[in-house]
C-alpha cells in the first residue's frame, strides 16, 4: 500500500488497538467478525467499489457500512469497518487487504493477551519451515481443486491441540481463502505482524486535560525514541493528576507536565 491507502491503514490499526485495549472487547471474536467482513467484500466486488468511491461522501460510505453490518457483526466491529470506510483508499482492493491484516492482528492481540504470542510466533516460522520441506503437505494445501473442508481438517489433524488456537485460526484462514497470495508470502507477512506486535509497547497516559492531536503525536513519538519501541497511549483524563501528566510504561511511572516530559526526552536523546 501507499499513498492515502497506507495512512488510511495506520488509523484503522490505531483504532483497532484502542478496541483491544479494553478488556470488554473479545479480540479473538473480532478477529473472526473482521475476517466475515474481508470475505464479503473480497466476493462482493461491487460493494467494494462503493465503499471505497472518494467520490462519495464519507460519512454516507459510513451509515451504508453500519446498514449492511449493524445487525451481522458486533457494535465494535461494526464502528471499525465504518471507521474505514470514512478514510481515503487509493485502490479498493487496499480496503479488504487492511481489514485482512486487522482480522490477523486481532487474533495475534488475543494470543499476546493470553501470553502466548511468542509460542504463536515460534510456531508460525515452524509450520513455515515444515511446508517448505515438505512438497507433498504444500500440494495438498494449494491445491485448487481441494475443498474449504478438507483443508481445514487436513490443518486439525496437524495444529488441533498441537498449536495455539490463535495460531490454528491465522493458519487456516491463510490456507482456506488466500486471496492471491502464495502459502509462503502469507506465513511470512503472519510472522512480521506478530514480531511487530511483540515489539509493540503501551503507555497509559493520564491527563488533567484532554491532549490535542498534535500532542499525542509528539508524545507518542518522543516516548517511541526513548524507548525504542513503537508506543500506543491509552488516553485517560483525570483532573487531580498532579504536574498536568502521568504516563506509565510498564512498571516505569513518570510524573511532570507534558512540556517538561518532552524536553526532557530531548536532553536524553542528545546526550
């Protein structure tokens, strides 16, 4: 992707990432709703066209996406797909590879919940490296003429109680609808998401007022270069917090204004 269809993405994954956050939102059964909706529109090529005509108002894109899903997938699902389809895309086709890559980073983000994301890791590149040893099991597996079915219970009685679940969803949806892309390619994009996810770190900032847009991006950009890490703030607003600002990573708490807390992430990075 490029262009407006790569900024598009990187809010979808922001927002997506502000849903798994919350602990009433179950990442794994939104994964499979995200994966439902990257189905319909990758078969309804039409539809697609629609929610993704620049032509047409973003907000209209919104309410027909709310119409077609309201009452299919749930509310946060529902609320992410129109999120989506309020943005710019350079080519409709980049709308149902970022709802892949969402549906993907969902079940990854329910297996790091769990603490299980390294095992998903690990068995990602394993099942990589025994497809490519094996010719026959790469066959079986892109075989055209092959069933949905058979190919799911092919993966079962490989994966079921051998692997995590997250780890037996990403691989069968991968095997079972493809989408153009060769067994290899996809385990390897399945790898870097979950390394990327792993390298992913938190920081829960709390704040007298609401940050601005162009704060939050400082912020997360000045943490980022401390930490050496991609950063998502959770964004609290709490008017007794002392100094203007509390942002926590990990077991690390820092206190002091927003000001004071950037300019000293500067001298840090200077020195």
């Amino acid at each position: 992707m490029n262009g407006a269809s790569r900024e598009a993405l990187a809010a979808a994954r922001e927002r997506l990432d502000a849903l798994t956050d919350s602990t009433s939102v179950d990442a794994g059964s939104l994964a499979d709703e995200l994966a439902a909706v990257t189905a319909l529109l990758h078969r309804e090529v039409s539809l697609r066209r629609v929610l993704t005509d620049p032509a047409q108002a973003g907000e209209a894109k919104a309410e027909l996406a709310q119409r077609l899903l309201g009452t299919q997938v749930s509310g946060p699902a529902a609320d992410l797909v129109a999120g989506m389809v309020r943005s710019r895309w350079s080519r409709s086709r980049d709308l149902v590879d970022a709802l892949e890559q969402l549906a993907d980073t969902a079940d990854l983000t329910a297996a790091q919940k769990a603490g299980k994301l390294d095992d998903v890791e690990d068995e990602l590149f394993r099942f990589g490296r025994i497809v490519s040893g094996s010719t026959g099991l790469r066959a079986a597996l892109t075989d055209r003429k092959a069933t949905t079915s058979a190919k799911s219970e092919l993966l079962r009685s490989l994966l079921g109680g051998r692997a995590q679940s997250a780890t037996e969803r990403l691989v069968t949806r991968l095997v079972t609808a493809p989408r153009g892309r060769s067994l290899e390619s996809g385990l390897e994009s399945l790898s870097k998401l979950a390394a990327e996810r792993r390298e992913r770190m938190v920081a829960i900032v709390t704040s007298a007022v609401p940050l601005s847009d162009p704060q939050k991006r400082r912020l997360g950009a000045a943490l980022a270069k401390v930490y050496g890490r991609q950063m998502h703030l959770n964004l609290d607003v709490d008017p007794e917090v002392l100094g203007g600002i509390r942002v926590q990573v990990g077991d690390e708490v820092i206190n002091g204004s927003l000001a004071d807390r950037l300019e000293d992430a500067s001298r840090r990075l200077a020195s």
